[in-house]
C-alpha cells in the first residue's frame, strides 16, 4: 500500500512588543511592512494586513490597560496571514455604531471588512489577544524561514 505524503509550505512567524503609546502605532506598521514585503507579499496584500495591525495596535493603545507593552505577532500560513495583537486588559473589543461626523469608531469595522475572520481570546491570567486572519494577495509561496525575524 503505498501512502502520498502532502507537502506543506513552512510557516514563518514574527514578533514585536511595543510600548503602549500612540508612536507604537507607526513603528508597529512599519516593522510589519517591512516584514510582509521581505516575506514576498503583494502590496495590495501589504496594505491590507498594515491597516489591520494599525487598527488592532491602536485599539490595544487606547483601550489596552495602561502601561504593560503590547505584543504583536505576524504568522504567515499557507493561503494566509494570522495578526495577533495582545494588550494587559481583558475587555473585548466591541465595535461602534460611528456617525458621519464621528473621527473615531471605525477601526473593528475596517478590521471586519478586511479580515476573513478575526475574534477575541481572554487570557486566564491577563490580558487578551485579538486576531484576525487575512487569505487575499497572498505570495506565492511562503519563506523558507531562512532570515525569519523574531524580535
């Protein structure tokens, strides 16, 4: 009896922690670009896994429980890419109802259009990650994990 073997590509991970002010948000944007595009993502792939970290490290910032750091994570999987965010507090994140006038709000609208799927997972000892996982503009193939950068 002869068994077929399914080859799997690697996965490659990186990771960061930010201190929880407004800063972080550029800098956690920035590595993850950088990231992204050394690991062969379009840009339109880019884009769209930066502005959904933006807007999960901005919500960890305002709304993250103070003064712990916040940790981002980068998994890149076959067909896909899993952002991890988490932050020292353990309230989900519940997204707003924003009016036309309204310069805040929209950050876990944005993240649910992007995403095609994201949650919330509540730590027993503190704190919480939120996710969200992204499957368009993906590179063709992923990284060998030569060069993989954890931080």
């Amino acid at each position: 009896m002869q068994t077929t073997k399914t080859q799997q590509r690697p996965t490659t991970a990186w990771e960061m922690w930010f201190t929880p002010y407004e800063r972080s948000v550029a800098l956690a944007r920035a590595q993850v670009a950088r990231t992204l595009t050394h690991w062969g993502y379009t840009s339109g792939g880019v884009d769209s896994v930066t502005l959904v970290v933006s807007e999960l490290v901005t919500n960890a910032v305002v709304h993250g429980g103070g003064r712990q750091p916040i940790h981002v994570q980068l998994t890149a999987e076959t067909g896909g890419c899993l952002i991890e965010v988490s932050d020292a507090s353990a309230q989900k994140p519940m997204a707003a109802t924003p009016g036309p006038d309204d310069e805040h709000g929209r950050g876990l609208l944005l993240v649910k259009a992007l995403a095609d799927s994201w949650g919330t997972h509540v730590h027993e000892d503190e704190g919480k990650t939120v996710w969200a996982r992204l499957s368009r503009d993906q590179p063709a193939e992923l990284p060998s994990g030569e060069g993989e950068q954890t931080c």
